[in-house]
C-alpha cells in the first residue's frame, strides 16, 4: 500500500480551490458534495486545497506556497506534486466506495468503480442506515462486542439474512434481530497455499482470511499472505494448529503439501 486511504469530513470546512476550467469545476463539484466551503486562495481555517493549473510552473509554485501554510495539496493530473490523491468514488450513501492508484492510472481507477457499481444494489446505503438504528437492539441481543460481530458478519455473509447484494436487506434488519439467529460455534479452518502469492488464494481462502478471529501460521508464513486477514484479528506463531480453537473462528495457514 503506497497510500493511507482515509474520509475526511469536509462538512463547514475551508478548502482551497486555484484554477479555473473543467478540471477546477470537477473538483468544485466534488467539495461541494462532500460539503466543504470553497475558496480561491488561502485564508485562516483552511483544510486542504486542490491546484487546476495548466501551467507546470504555475501549479508547482501554487503548491508549493500552499504547502508552506501547511496545508495538504492535490495538483490535478501531477501525481508527483501531489500529497494526496482523490479515488474514483461508488457512492451509496453513507456506504462510500474509494479506489485509488496513487495517481498511476485514474482509467483504471473508473473502469474498477463501474465493475463494482454494477454490482452494488441502490439500496445498499439503506442497509448501512438501517443497520446504525439498530445498534443498540444488536448490543441488547449480544451484549458480548465479539458475539455481536460475529451475528453481523453471519448476517452479511454471502447468502446470509441480511447480504449486501439482496437489493432488499435494508427490510430485514427488524425481521433478523427477531429471528433465532445463532452466533456459530468456535470452529477451526485450515487453508492450505499452493504459492507466496496472494493471487493464487482461493476463493475459500480469501473468504476465510477475511473472517477469521485468530490466524495460526508458522513464524516463516508469507507476509503477503497474512496482510490479506483482517487487520484486528489475533495472530498467533505456532508450529500447529491449535487442539482447542478460540471463540469464533480460528484459522491455521498452512503451504504445500507440508506445513510450512
């Protein structure tokens, strides 16, 4: 990862625009959705600015003078004078979906956001709302913090009572948190690699990875591969996978034919 990817909230916030033309109207318009007050030079407050110059020079002495206020500058189509980049957007408010590539392709970035804008339903947004009203009934049904996010990603799983690709999951939160859902059972899973190379993950591997409370892995597992897990799950260094899992599920990594 070449870019800490973040949101920042804009909302009431100063943001420096300089430029004029398609390209300054683009990001005009981007700012303005995400709720920020533009203005064309900078004034005390400010968060970030957007530089829309054409002129090399121009742009590059426009940054750097903003930088100097200490600002975060973004120079539109000059990755190399940027600090930061802005992603091609799937927007399904208040579900927001950034791809970036740190400025090496923004065709790229597109076609990758109308792959997954395809599949996403309209609604997809109105699950995410429905789900934030229902906080507090999911703390009352599992007061654990671990048992509750295990119901949810049960929920959310692929077929589950409340998949994010059922264009009707935001009418289900009601029915879910009445119905006798279970928190699965502590369960261990043994995924097993054929190479060091994420890309040759299985579909259950990748899936799993992404799922997984606790990952046991040898001390020489690939770091390519354990960066795949989700990043608050426990790892732990063993020469075997655990006689006993852990609550939820626990995962054990191994490669080949062997262990690695």
């Amino acid at each position: 990862m070449h870019q800490l990817p973040i949101f920042l909230n804009l909302t009431g916030r100063i943001v420096v625009l300089v430029g004029e033309g398609e390209a300054a109207d683009a990001k005009a318009r981007l700012i303005e959705r995400a709720g920020g007050r533009i203005v064309p030079a900078w004034e005390q407050g400010a968060t970030i600015a957007f530089v829309a110059l054409d002129d090399e020079a121009e742009a590059r002495a426009a940054a750097t003078a903003l930088r100097a206020h200490g600002l975060l500058v973004n120079v539109v189509d000059r990755p190399d004078l940027c600090d930061f980049t802005t992603p091609a957007m799937v927007d399904r408010a208040p579900v927001t979906i950034a791809i970036g590539t740190g400025g090496a392709s923004a065709g790229l970035a597109k076609a990758v956001r109308q792959r997954i804008e395809a599949l996403l339903p309209a609604r997809l947004g109105a699950l995410a709302s429905a789900l934030h009203a229902a906080r507090e009934a999911m703390k009352a049904r599992w007061p654990a913090a671990a048992d509750r996010r295990r119901a949810i990603d049960a929920a959310l799983a692929s077929g589950g009572a409340l998949d994010p690709l059922d264009g009707d999951a935001a009418d289900k939160v009601d029915s879910w948190l009445a119905s006798d859902a279970m928190i699965q059972p502590a369960r261990l899973e043994t995924i097993r690699l054929i190479s060091a190379d994420p890309d040759d993950l299985s579909l259950r591997a990748a899936r799993l990875l992404g799922e997984a409370d606790h990952i046991f892995h040898p001390a020489q597992a690939p770091a390519a591969i354990l960066i795949r897990a989700r990043a608050d799950a426990a790892r732990h260094i063993a020469d075997a996978p655990p006689s006993d899992p852990l609550p939820g599920l626990s995962l054990w990594i191994a490669f080949g034919s062997d262990d690695l």
